[in-house]
C-alpha cells in the first residue's frame, strides 16, 4: 500500500477517528464507537473500508490496526521522493544548510559562529544591495525565515551582512551572484 492511498482514505473523517481509536488501544468495534463517539453502523462501515485496503484486520467484531504498514509506506515515500536541490554549490555549506533549513525555513539558528555565519550568508541574499528597507519589512522578509526576526535581524548587523541606521537597514555584506 502506498502513502497516497493511506493519506486518501485517512482523508475521510470517520476513518481516520476509528483509525485513531485503534490506535489508541480500542479492540473492537464497540470500543472504537464509544472512543469516537460515532455510531456502530459508521464505525463498522468505516472499518469494512479499511479492511479492504488491507489497514485494518476484521475479525468479526474484533479489529487490530496493521501499525506496520504505515511505517512501510512512509519508508517507500521517502525512498521514492527526488534528492532535495542542493541549497549551496559549496558540499560544506550545503551540509551546513540542510542541517538548519527545511521547506524555505529556518528550523533553527546555529550556535557554532561558523555554521551560524553559513546560514546568515543564504539569509541575507533576501535583501537587493543598494535597497533600503524600513525595519518593519526586514522583519517581514526575516518572518518568512523564522519566527525569532529580532535575533535574526541582530545576528546580520552584528555579522556586518546588515547594517542599520535610524531604523533603516541596508545590505553590506555576505556573497552577491553577479
């Protein structure tokens, strides 16, 4: 079974509450009803669903969820996924940044200067040289980064990629593609 068809069927409200209540310890289809708060037609209907896609063992009134095959499906996905674009043609810099950036965001800010300087060199490339931005956009671009602007914001004009004037910031530093 793969992810796809786990996640459509898990898509239907009713499923995915027996699913959660089998789960969560319930054994038959009574238990799953009085987990859910669901009726016993639709628990029953829903687990007749799940049984035929092979999730769920139905054995009367008696259910087990097959935990393992979400964990397979899952694996097949993630083997079956494109290698991630590399965020940097550097291989030291793009360790450094698949290390702390997933999905465009910044999970978190590295406590190693060397490590931190990588990542705010990426971040800073947000900001054209030669534009003045107001505080207020830095911390709108710098939000779309990670939640913590304020550091964000410190770590660049600390590290001379910012610099700032009466609430004007500029870029000064960090790599610039020409």
């Amino acid at each position: 079974m793969d992810a796809a068809t786990i996640v459509g069927l898990l898509a239907d409200p009713v499923r995915l509450k027996v699913v959660a209540a089998l789960a969560l310890g319930a054994g038959t289809i009574e238990e799953v009803a009085q987990a859910s708060g669901m009726g016993l037609k639709d628990v029953a209907l829903a687990a007749r669903r799940l049984a035929r896609a092979g999730l769920v063992h139905r054995d009367g009134h008696v259910l087990a969820l097959h935990t393992d095959r979400f964990g397979a499906a899952a694996r097949a996905a993630a083997e079956a996924a494109p290698a991630p674009e590399p965020l940097s043609d550097d291989p030291a810099q793009d360790a450094v940044l698949s290390a702390f950036v997933r999905d465009g965001r910044l999970v978190s800010v590295p406590a190693q200067r060397s490590k931190r300087l990588v990542v705010l060199d990426h971040l800073v490339r947000v900001f054209e040289p030669g534009v003045r931005y107001p505080e207020r956009e830095v911390n709108a671009l710098l939000a779309v980064w990670h939640p913590d602007v304020a550091a964000l914001r410190r770590y660049l004009v600390d590290e001379g990629l910012l610099s700032r004037d009466a609430g004007v910031y500029w870029r000064s530093g960090g790599h610039v593609e020409v």
